[in-house]
C-alpha cells in the first residue's frame, strides 16, 4: 500500500511562527519584497482566517482604527497593491490570487494556502486533544517538515 502524500505542491505557502515568509510556488520571497508592515500585516491578517478570507471593514479597522473609512480604504487597497506586486515579481498569474470583492478580501489561489499554522492545528488535533498547551507531537512534526 502506497501512503505517500500526493497533494500537490502549494502555490502559496507563508509561515507565521517565528520569521514571517512566504512562498510563491515554492520560491521564497525577498525579505522585503512587500513593501510596508502594514501590507504585511493584511497578508499575516488574511492568511490567520481558517478561510483565508477576511472582511474588508474589518481589516481597515484592524490595520487602521485611527483612520476614518475613506482613508483607510485607501490605505487598504494600497497595502493589496503591493502584496500583488510581490506576488507578481515571483510568478505570472499570481497577481490574481489576492481578490476583494465588495465585503471580502481573499487569498485565492490554484491550489489551497498552506500555513505553517494550519499544519500546527491538523497535527494537534490528530493527536486527539484539545489546544490546551503546546504538544510534544506536533511541535516535532512540525520542525521535521519545515
């Protein structure tokens, strides 16, 4: 019997825990590929949603409570431009997997994100507990795959 994983490969990976990365089909981005905190930030923000999505209000007034809804939708859309910017510099094509519609902003691409927090959770609950603490078992896991 064959068990090996035959999930294909992300095209959009970002690790959370410790140093922010990510990676666009299995390339790392600069360290400073997107520009401005506040656009790494939504990225960070977006990615933490077990959908990857979040709502628009919300992430202007996460990012910017001190600013008022114009202002902060402009800053909003600027912090997406630039995500798509990166996204772009490492794949044609990857502009498109940053969408917003009316409500919703949203990591969309080809194939699901993986996070390096979400592999933390499936690990964590396969161990049959709750989230009470960290677990020996998936902090192993964990850093055998990174």
């Amino acid at each position: 019997m064959d068990i090996r994983d035959t999930t294909p490969a992300p095209h959009l990976k970002i690790h959370l825990f410790g140093q922010f990365m990510v990676f666009v089909r299995g390339r790392a981005l600069p360290e400073n590929a997107i520009k401005g905190r506040k656009a790494r930030s939504l990225l960070k923000l977006i990615a933490l949603q077990r959908q990857a999505q979040v709502v628009r209000d919300h992430a202007m007034h996460a990012l910017w409570p001190e600013l008022d809804t114009e202002a902060a939708a402009s800053q909003l859309y600027k912090a997406i431009h630039h995500i798509r910017k990166a996204f772009a510099r490492q794949s044609t094509g990857a502009t498109e997997w940053l969408e917003i519609t009316d409500d919703l902003i949203l990591l969309a691409s080809p194939n699901p994100l993986v996070t390096d927090v979400r592999i933390f959770e499936r690990f964590d609950i396969s161990s049959g507990s709750a989230c009470t603490g960290l677990r020996r078992r998936p902090i192993t896991s964990y850093i055998s795959r990174r």
